[in-house]
C-alpha cells in the first residue's frame, strides 16, 4: 500500500480570478481563443491522468493566462468590456442577445486595439490536437487488465445434464 502524496501549500498557492459570473460570460469567447491551447493542455492531462494532482502546473498556467487576458482588457478596452458585462449583469438570464450593441463596441475595441478576433459560433469546440511535452501516462485509457480467455471445454469433460428441467415454467 503506497502513501497519498499530498501536493505542498506552495504548490497550490495559486492568484484566484476573482470576477462575477456576467464577466467571466462577457470576456467568454475571447477568453477562450486567447487561452485555448492552456485550457486544452489542462483537460488532456485531467482526462489522461485522472488525477488532479499531476495537473497542478496545468492548472496554474490556465490561471495565469486568465489573469493576463484580463490585464490586457483592463488596460486596453475597459470602458466597452464594463458597458458589455454591466449590461449582461442588469438582465436577469445573462442572455447575449439583449446586449448585441455593447457587444459591439466591445468586440470592435478588442479588434482595434489587441488584435483579437472573436470566434465563430462552435469554434472553440472543435476537436484538435494538442501537443505536449508531458510524458505519456503508464496507462492512458485507464483501463483495467483483461482477463484470460475462456478455456474450451475438453471432450474428456462431458457436461452433465441438468438436474432440473423446469420448461413448463417458459410455457
């Protein structure tokens, strides 16, 4: 029986992102274009090691990337991203489609000034490849060992007939 190795506080010391859930929705779709290679080097390695732990430096990068993305909108574009999620918050559903005109002013800002284009509908969830410089896990499927296979039965070893035949049962 091995120990749990239990990660240090060092190591999952972490700056929280600490935005409401009309931000996190506003900055979504360019948030997840500027961060995607991070985002998706993150859940490969949850998906293949299937345990948190080896995936604490994963985690952080994906933090780090958050955080710079919204340094980089604060300092280039927070008047139109404050107008865009203000208005996102004030409705009850958070739903886009009553906020197309600071969506607007927000996706032109980020356009002018960063160089960001916003995502087709769908784009970010297309299946790509991601490569890493992380080893391959000893098993990447996690899947357990098969058994043997069934062994024929010998003709030396006839079957017995059964002891009850209950057919009237099934009829």
């Amino acid at each position: 029986m091995s120990l749990l190795q239990v990660p240090s506080a060092e190591e999952l010391r972490a700056p929280a992102v600490n935005v409401s859930s009309a931000v996190l929705k506003a900055a979504s779709h360019h948030l997840g274009s500027h961060c995607d290679l991070h985002n998706k080097e993150f859940m490969l390695c949850r998906w293949e090691e299937k345990d948190p732990r080896k995936c604490l430096a994963e985690g952080r990068k994906v933090t780090n990337c958050t955080l710079d993305f919204f340094r980089k909108i604060k300092s280039q574009c927070a008047e139109p991203f404050d107008a865009y999620w203000g208005c996102l918050d004030e409705r009850g559903n958070q739903e886009f489609r009553h906020c197309r005109v600071p969506q607007r002013a927000f996706d032109s800002c980020v356009l002018d000034k960063l160089g960001w284009v916003r995502p087709d509908l769908g784009e970010l969830s297309k299946v790509t490849k991601v490569k890493t410089e992380r080893p391959l896990p000893d098993n990447v499927l996690q899947s357990r060992t098969r058994p043997p296979k069934n062994v024929k039965a010998s003709e030396a070893d006839p079957l017995e007939p059964p002891r009850r035949t209950d057919t009237q049962f099934f009829l």
